[in-house]
C-alpha cells in the first residue's frame, strides 16, 4: 500500500504513540511499523508524542463473573488517566474499540451512524470510552479518530479461548480431532478480517482517515459461521464431529447473533483486503 503525506516524512516529534502495543493486534502493528512507532510501557500513561494509537483494552464479556471492576478499571479508569495527561498536547487520539458497541441491529451491514446498543461489560464500556473520549475532545478542542474492529485473526493470537477468537480456539480441537459444539450449529453470521489487513487499515485511518470520525474495519463480508467450522474440518481432514447446542443463559444476555459490517467509509480511503477468508483459514490451521 502506498502512502504518503504525514506517514511518509514522519519524523521523531510526530512518530505514533502506541498504547497496548503488547497485544495480539498492537504488537503486530508495533512490528510492522517499528520505525514510526513509539511503545508506551504499560503502567505509564503519558504520551512521548502528539499522535496517539489506543488499544488497552479488555477482550470479552466474561470478566464480570471474576472481577466485576476489571472492564470498568481498563476500558475507563486507564483511559482517563491518559486522557489527563494530554490535556495540554495537541493530540490527535486514535482510539481502537470494538464492532461489539453495537449489539443487536435492526439491518445488516452496520454502518457507522448506526444507533449503538451494546450488551454486557466488556461492549458496554467500550462504548462508554468512545463516548468520553468524545466529550473530552470537545471540552478541550482535541481531535479523535474511533477505529471499530470486527473479529480479526491470524497466527500469533496467543489468547484464544472460548471467550475470545473461537474461531481459533476452534481450530485446534479440529486440529485434534476433538468434537465440536456449535452455539445455534454455527447458524449465525460474522465479520472476520485478518490481522494482517486489520493492521493496514489502521495504518491507512491514520494516514488518511477524517479527523472526528469513526471508522468501521472489517472484510464487509457475511461468513456462516459453521461453514467457516466445516472448511477447517475439510482442510485439516479432521474426524471431529460438529454437533449443535443451545447457548447459555448469560451468551444469551450479552451475545450478538449475526452481524458483519459496512466498510464503505474504509473503502473510500483506498482500502483493499489482501487475505481470503479461505487463506486464513489455512494459515490458523496450518500453525
């Protein structure tokens, strides 16, 4: 991809701040663009320069059986301290957040001006940060670019589990020919876009997204999800056995069923996913 403008003469008093740089997407980020990026240890909450790229961040819905504080301490209480310490910067913040902030929806694909209304929360604060990272913007004339993901995977996501990246955490029980259960047999509709896409389309946001506005990041293609469960069947020539399940009361209450994103706003900045769905595939499961 070829970029110009501020990425291309970026110099050291305008390299990228990055927050969450040791996670599955900010770490690949991070090493791929390790010239123009400047890691921010995890305890320290002040920036090194005036742009910003966010990813601290929780992962899922589940954290409120064991620390009920946990999303509210990461997704707001770190936010604000950092917001805090840029008061007197004039920062442009990229804020990474999540396609989970707009829970059910009444139409397929979700644009970007779609009424939000998460469940559970992990979706819940996430939307909340969005909306503080907003008002402190206007409070303080700062600007701001909100980065809404779909479900990104790829190799080096050392934090599947059921929770979070099923998709992965699937794979390897057909990697072992262990018998797989489907919440609703897999009939249910997502957004998947890899790592490595994900991560060309943040670099391209900041290269070229609007300032104040909030960018949807996914493929924009509806994939079933037990077909994506039968091709790693099919690629591995697994003997696991693909059953359907009813879901739990509580991924009932905080669940979405089927959604995928409208990415024509990403689109219209140049924006081209380079991995099929099916190259992915291969590669989850081939690692």
């Amino acid at each position: 991809m070829q970029l110009t403008g501020v990425w291309k003469t970026m110099n050291q008093n305008n390299k990228i701040s990055v927050f969450g740089s040791t996670g599955f997407i900010g770490s690949r980020f991070l090493n791929e663009n390790i010239d123009k990026c400047i890691p921010i240890p995890r305890n320290d909450r002040y920036p090194q320069t005036d742009n910003i790229l966010y990813f601290i961040s929780t992962t899922s819905n589940y954290n409120v059986f064991e620390n009920i504080s946990l999303d509210i301490n990461t997704n707001l209480n770190v936010l604000v301290d950092v917001l805090e310490s840029c008061k007197d910067r004039d920062v442009v913040f990229n804020f990474i957040s999540s396609w989970f902030v707009y829970g059910e929806s009444e139409s397929l694909p979700v644009s970007e001006t779609a009424h939000c209304n998460p469940k559970g929360f992990y979706s819940i604060t996430k939307k909340c940060a969005e909306d503080l990272l907003v008002s402190w913007c206007r409070t303080f004339n700062k600007k701001y670019r909100i980065i809404r993901l779909a479900n990104v995977y790829g190799a080096g996501d050392g934090d599947v589990s059921k929770k979070k990246n099923a998709l992965q955490y699937l794979a390897e029980k057909i990697k072992n020919n262990e018998n797989i259960e489907l919440y609703h047999g897999g009939n249910f509709v997502r957004d998947y876009i890899h790592v490595q896409d994900a991560v060309s389309a943040i670099r391209l946001i900041l290269e070229k997204g609007g300032l104040n506005q909030t960018y949807n990041v996914g493929s924009g293609i509806p994939h079933i999800f037990s077909d994506l469960i039968k091709s790693m069947v099919h690629i591995t020539e697994s003997k696991s056995k693909i059953t359907s399940i009813e879901p739990p009361d509580f991924h009932k209450v905080v669940q979405v069923k089927d959604m995928f994103l409208d990415i024509k706003k990403l689109k219209n900045l140049g924006f081209l996913p380079t991995v099929t769905i099916h190259e992915g595939l291969l590669e989850i499961c081939q690692n």
